[in-house]
C-alpha cells in the first residue's frame, strides 16, 4: 500500500482555476471515441456489408442489384443435406460434449478423486489443442491401413473405428469441446452449497436422487449454457469437418462457405447467403439461452467450498480417478504423442521398428520450404499485435462501462461481445466482403485486402471478447478509489490511467493479450478467406499442406503450433491474473 500512496503523491498537480475543463474528461472522450470507431469499423460495419451481400447478384466490385434469389437456393435438395448434416453434427457433439464434461465435473468436485488439482488442470489440455489439431491427431491414430489405433484395433481383432464418419467427426468434435461444458459446469457446482446434499443424503435421499433433485436443478443455467455454447460452437467448426468429412462427401455450413468463396468458379453471394442463416441461427440461440436464464432465480450460496465428498476411502476414488484419466489419456495423452512420434517420421506407416528416425520434417518447415517460415512469422506477429490491440481496446471498454455513466455503455458492450456468437467463417467471409467494397466507395491511402492489415483487423475483432472478458474481471478486481483519489489530486487521466490503473491490471492485461494470442495462433476459417499469397499464417499454412498430401510434413508444423500455444498458456498460468 505504501508504494501506491507514493505513487498517488506524485500525481498532485496545481489546482484548476474554476471553470476550467477537466484534463482527464477531455483526454476520455478522445480515446472512448477512437475505440468506438474503431470497434464500429471492425465489427458493425462488416457485418452489415456480408447482411447486403446476402441479396446481391453480382460478386463484389461489380455493380449489382439486390434479390432473394441467393436464399430460395438455400432450400434446394444439397442445401438442405448441408443443414442436415450440420444439425446432425452440432446436436451429436453437443450430447457427447455435455456428457463428458458434465462427468468430470461432477467427478471432480463431487468425489474424493486422487490427483484432483492436477487433473483439473489436465482435463482442459484439449481446449488448448483446438479441435482443428485434434482432427489431425485423430487421423494418424485411425486413418485405415496407416493408424496406430487402426493396427491395434486389427490385432485384437476388433472392428476397425471409421474416423471419416460422422461418428468419428462427432466423437473428436466432443472431445475437443468437453473442456467448455466442464468449465460452465464445475463453476456452478462449485458454488452449490455441499449442505444442501448432505441433508439430502441424511433424509435418506440415495445418491442419484440428490443428483436428480437437488445438484440437476441448481446446475441447469450451467448445463444449459453449456449446451448452447456448444452447440453454436459446433456448428460453426470448419476443421474437423474439412478434415475427417470432405473425403466421404460430409459436407457442413463451413465449409460449404469457404468452398463458395475460394474455389473456382467462386459463389460469393451464396457463401454469404449461408454465413448469414448461420449467424442468424447462432443469434437466436444466444437469445433463447439468455431469455431463459432470467426468467429463473438459480441463486445459492456455498458457505463451505463446493466440494463434497472428502470422507470417502480412497479405495471409492479409485474409480473415479481412473474415468477421468482414461479421458485425459485419449483426449490429449494418446493425440500428442502420436503427433510427436509421427512427426520424426520420413512416412507415415504402423511399423516404426522399420522407420529412421530424423529431424529432417523440422527442417523443412523452419528452413526449406518458404511458406511455413513466413507462416510462423506471420502467426506470431499478427497474434501478439492482435492480443495487444484487442486488450488496448477492451481496457477502455472496461473502463467506460465500470468507471463512468456514459448512456453508450450498454450498446458498446453488446457491440463488443457479439463476435463471439458468430461463427468464424462467417466473421471472414464479412471482412473479405468488406474490404473489397470499401475501396470502391471510399478511397483509400493503402490497401487492406490482400494484406496483413485485414488479417490483423480480423483477428483483433473476433477475439476482443475474449479480451473483454479478462479486462473486466480485473476491472472488478481493483477498487475504484484509488482512480478516485487520482483524480482529487488533479491528475490528468491518461496520467492516471498511466501511473494508477496500469500497474494494478498489469496480471489481468497480460492474461488478456495471451487469451487472444493462443486463439489467434491457431485461428483456420476465418484466415482460410482473408489470407493471400505471402501472408499465409500457420492454420492456413496447415490446411495447404494437409490438401497438398505432405502428411509427416504439416504435422511438424502442428507440433511447432502446439509449441507456441503451450507456451502462451504457460505464461497466462504463471504470470497473468489467477482468476481468468
């Protein structure tokens, strides 16, 4: 506390003749505009741009008018396929995502698991894979005749597990997603008072009735936040389906949109046709999950930590122990050692006895072959600069909503947020119509499509909620009184900001660049539609070398990617703030 008296000491500054306007209320606006603008420009404006591409005719740059034609094609016989697909999909993984997740959290908190604090934090590996990575894993474990899992699977003479199915898409989607429900999940079970199971369980309430009528009803805004999170999440994934579907023909909303905008003949006004009935469904998804959860009160109160449990034998937590680590070894165990043996292989093959093992594919791609040098590169200047942008942005977010008045509030965090609702395909496919039209109404001073700029731009919009997120949790965190007396001393605000808030938020700041960093790095639809030759990035450089056939090649790559995700996680763990 004495250095921040000292600090705010040093911020005494000459009084104000009276009526003279206030330095840090002029300094505010200033920036609280140019974030705004800045905001509208990176998420209103393109998607109003991709809402009136949806009606046009004629592809950008070409004068057109405007029709309902591109959405009658919408109900033909392989647009509806698409949308069966994409629901059978998205509901499958939500079931299985909700039903893992739902299972370590309650093993977790709700039984005396050996190991718990470590496998808490093991059970999330899988989000930090993304499902894309995942997909990649899973091919070399059970692609036939080549997989590991395939060879094993074969000499026990068990039927062989078919990877490119819509089971295998919705099995690795579930997987991968699992790490959300738990987190919503184990958040609400964490703050359920153990007191009222206990009670259950001494009125001689058995064990699946307490669950059934006690912990079920209480942890229903969780699980149903959780479903449709997942859900949108899953109908919005182009990786997994673009890597274990497009073989078989299963084609999903995703990918049929980036097929539309980057093969020839390009469909760009179908591609957005689609791209808006997905984010209209995603929307309304939101809505309905919002709407339900204020017309409940769910409120309780844990008085004595949310687990129960503790008395049990350790023989009883065996058990448990052994599920939960059973999906931690297929979930992210078995996926990243099959990446990491395979990708010191010359080719892939199930007998490694036979096979010389080298660095020769890290070679490749961080030396010879030119594209993966620039995509790593790339990835990691256009992550940092987003994580930077994008915190810079939602630090003053933070700041108008919890430290002012301003009537803008509101709109401008909703405006903030809405990114997240809308798929990632759908959010490239507004910017690469954007910065196509633009400049043929606007002139502008430099180009933007066709360069790092639009990827950056994009980047910073679809992640700043995730900024936003960290932003204002350490908003909350530090007591206003300190800007307060800052400001009594005559400080001006950016002083203030400077020399006061900075120091405070500097945990939540850093975790908030990191957040949008490891998202950004690993980001494939949406760069898939905005990348050119010579920007290519490290998810789309992935995707080249997966469609090209250079299999031990691209997964070297991958391991390079999980590397630098890893250790983004690695320093948001050990320096950022510990409640995000």
């Amino acid at each position: 506390m004495s250095t921040m008296t000292t600090r705010l000491r040093g911020l005494r500054s000459p009084a104000r003749p009276r009526g003279a306007v206030s330095p840090q209320s002029v300094s505010q606006r200033i920036v609280g505009v140019i974030t705004t603008a800045l905001l509208i420009i990176l998420v209103a404006v393109p998607l109003l741009f991709v809402l009136l591409a949806a009606f046009r005719v004629e592809p950008p740059g070409i004068p057109s008018d405007y029709t309902l034609a591109n959405f009658k094609d919408l109900f033909h016989s392989d647009e509806v396929r698409l949308f069966r697909n994409s629901l059978i999909i998205g509901v499958g993984t939500t079931v299985l995502g909700l039903a893992i997740g739902g299972t370590l959290a309650v093993l977790l908190l709700r039984s005396n698991i050996l190991g718990g604090k470590r496998l808490d934090s093991l059970v999330m590996i899988p989000a930090y894979m993304s499902p894309f990575m995942g997909a990649i894993a899973w091919m070399i474990l059970f692609a036939p005749d080549i997989g590991y899992g395939s060879a094993v699977l074969h000499k026990l003479g068990l039927p062989a597990f078919d990877v490119y199915s819509f089971t295998g898409i919705i099995i690795v989607m579930g997987i991968y997603y699992a790490p959300i429900a738990y987190l919503y999940i184990r958040s609400m079970l964490a703050n359920i008072d153990p007191s009222l199971e206990e009670s259950a369980r001494v009125l001689g309430a058995s064990a699946k009735g307490t669950l059934r009528r006690i912990v079920l009803p209480l942890a229903m805004p969780a699980i149903l936040s959780a479903m449709l999170l997942v859900l949108v999440a899953a109908l919005g994934q182009f990786g997994v389906p673009g890597v274990l579907g497009l073989r078989d023909g299963i084609d999903v909303i995703p990918t049929k949109i980036v097929q539309y905008a980057t093969n020839y003949p390009s469909q760009p006004t179908k591609a957005a046709a689609l791209g808006v009935e997905l984010a209209i469904f995603a929307l309304v998804v939101l809505w309905v999950n919002n709407l339900v959860l204020n017309r409940r009160d769910y409120a309780t109160i844990a008085t004595r930590g949310g687990r129960t449990g503790g008395a049990r034998s350790k023989s009883r937590a065996i058990g448990p122990t052994i599920l939960v680590w059973v999906y931690v070894f297929f979930a992210a165990i078995l996926p990243i050692l099959a990446l990491l043996v395979t990708s010191f292989m010359p080719y892939m093959t199930t007998k490694l006895s036979s096979v010389q093992f080298s660095l020769d594919n890290y070679n490749y791609v961080l030396r010879v072959f030119p594209a993966s040098v620039r995509a790593i590169k790339n990835s990691l200047l256009l992550a940092l600069g987003a994580g930077v942008i994008a915190t810079a942005m939602a630090m003053v977010l933070s700041h108008l909503r919890y430290r002012t008045t301003s009537k803008f509030r509101k709109p401008l965090d909703y405006l903030s947020s809405v990114s997240a609702a809308i798929p990632h395909s759908v959010i490239g496919l507004a910017f690469l119509w954007t910065w196509l039209l633009v400049p043929t109404v606007i002139p502008l001073p430099f180009p933007i499509y066709g360069t790092k700029w639009i990827i950056l731009m994009l980047y910073v919009a679809m992640h700043i909620p995730y900024a936003s997120r960290a932003t204002n949790s350490a908003m909350l965190q530090v007591d206003k009184s300190f800007e307060e007396a800052g400001r009594v001393l005559g400080a001006s605000w950016l002083v203030m900001i400077r020399r006061v808030s900075l120091p405070l938020l500097r945990p939540g700041l850093l975790t908030a660049v990191i957040i949008v960093f490891y998202h950004a790095v690993r980001e494939l639809p949406a760069s898939m539609l905005v990348v050119s030759p010579g920007n290519e990035v490290l998810a789309t450089a992935i995707w080249s070398m997966y469609t090209e056939g250079q299999w031990v090649k691209l997964i070297a790559l991958v391991n390079i990617n999980l590397l630098l995700v890893f250790i983004a996680v690695w320093i948001m763990r050990r320096f950022g703030s510990p409640e995000d």
